[in-house]
C-alpha cells in the first residue's frame, strides 16, 4: 500500500488535508477503542479539531472511518494468523491462531466489535470477514486432520468463542486484563479431539452464523 494518502477520487491529497485526515484516524482509534464501533462521529470530529462535514468528506461512511482506524490492528491480526498457518505442530498453530485472536481482541472494543460483525453492502468489511473465516478454516481442519482437535467443530464455534470473549474483555479490561487468558485455554482442553462426547445440538451452518453477525451489527447500532 502506498504511503501517499488519496481521497476518494485517487487524488493525492494537500498537506494540510493530509494531516486532517491523520487527525481524524488518530481520534478515531481513540473513540472506538474506548465505546466501540458506534461511538459518536461528531466526538471523533471534534477531537481531531475539524467540522463533522470534514469528516464525512474524507470518510463519506462509518465503515470507511473504520476501516481506516482500524488498519494497523487489523494488519497486526492478520500477520499473526498467517504465521499461526506456518507453525508446524497443527495443534501448537490452533492455539498459536486463537491466542493471536483474541490478544488483538482484548485491546481495543472497536475491533472487537468489528470481528464480531458482518457490514453486508461494503465490499472490503466483506473481504477482510471473509478472509478471517477462510482462515478459521484452514487452521482448524489442519488440526482435525491431523487428529487432534474434535471432529464436530465448526468456524460457528470459534465465532461463538469471539462472541462470548468479547463479552468477558469487556467485564475485565480494567480489573483483569488478561484473564480471557484462562478462560481460553480452559475452552482450548474442551476442543481436544481426546475430550470430545457427543453433542445433540449441531453448530450453526455459515449463512446461520452470517445471518447473526449482520443481525448483531444491526441490533447494537439501533
């Protein structure tokens, strides 16, 4: 990615415009961190010391604010689950996957709430979510292969864990920081395929689970 900033059009911005523009990431990293994806875009505005029609001529939609906002982390996320794939113990690199996940998960409550979700209608939240799946995917099935992570475990499960962590880094950010570390790797005994039993209810199909994470995304920005 090119280290220029270009507005909508392609159109490399002014110096001044830039650092507007750096301003308002800045400002909004702080706010969604803080109170999550729907935090106030007029706070934002006004902590980066511009007019909120500024704001919505850099960034026409909170999803492009977001998307913006949340590069580095999302990046940050992305590399360590690539390096999780190229560990070669499939075990090792499932829990290498997951305490990756939820690392980046626990410092920020604006990402959280973007792992959480599906934004249908903007292509690259769709890109970036179904790139994340895939990745689910692929670091699961290696561990099931390989015999050592339960057979009936889907991406619907390791979602409903993001769910569920979610809600717990929310609890214990300030009190207990790191205690979704516990809770993780009491989850990650229960997933051994040695401990598995039968399960009468089935996991959630993907278009179940995709129905979800949209109807959250609509439920908490009512």
């Amino acid at each position: 990615m090119s280290s220029e900033v270009v507005q909508q059009t392609g159109t490399p911005l002014r110096r001044d415009a830039r650092e507007r523009r750096t301003r308002l990431v800045a400002a909004a990293q702080q706010e969604f961190a803080v109170h999550g994806v729907d935090a106030s875009l007029e706070r934002i505005a006004r902590d980066a010391g511009v007019a909120i029609g500024t704001l919505y001529r850099h960034f026409p939609t909170r999803l492009d604010l977001l998307s913006a906002a949340f590069e580095p982390r999302l990046q940050d996320f992305l590399d360590g689950a690539d390096a999780a794939l190229r560990v070669e113990d499939p075990w090792e690199g499932f829990v290498t996957y997951l305490e990756n996940l939820f690392r980046v998960q626990a410092g920020d409550r604006g990402f959280n709430d973007f792992l959480s979700r599906r934004f249908p209608g903007n292509a690259e939240t769709e890109r970036v979510h179904d790139r994340m799946c895939d990745q689910i995917d692929e670091v699961l099935t290696r561990a099931q292969d390989a015999g050592r992570v339960r057979s009936d475990l889907a991406r619907a499960d390791i979602v409903n864990l993001i769910w569920s962590n979610g809600r717990m880094i929310d609890a214990t950010s300030t009190t207990a920081p790191d205690a979704w570390r516990r809770q993780l790797h009491l989850m990650l005994d229960a997933y051994r395929a040695e401990r598995a039993h039968p399960i009468a209810e089935p996991p959630m199909t993907d278009a179940q689970l995709y129905s979800a994470m949209v109807h959250l995304s609509r439920v908490d920005s009512a």
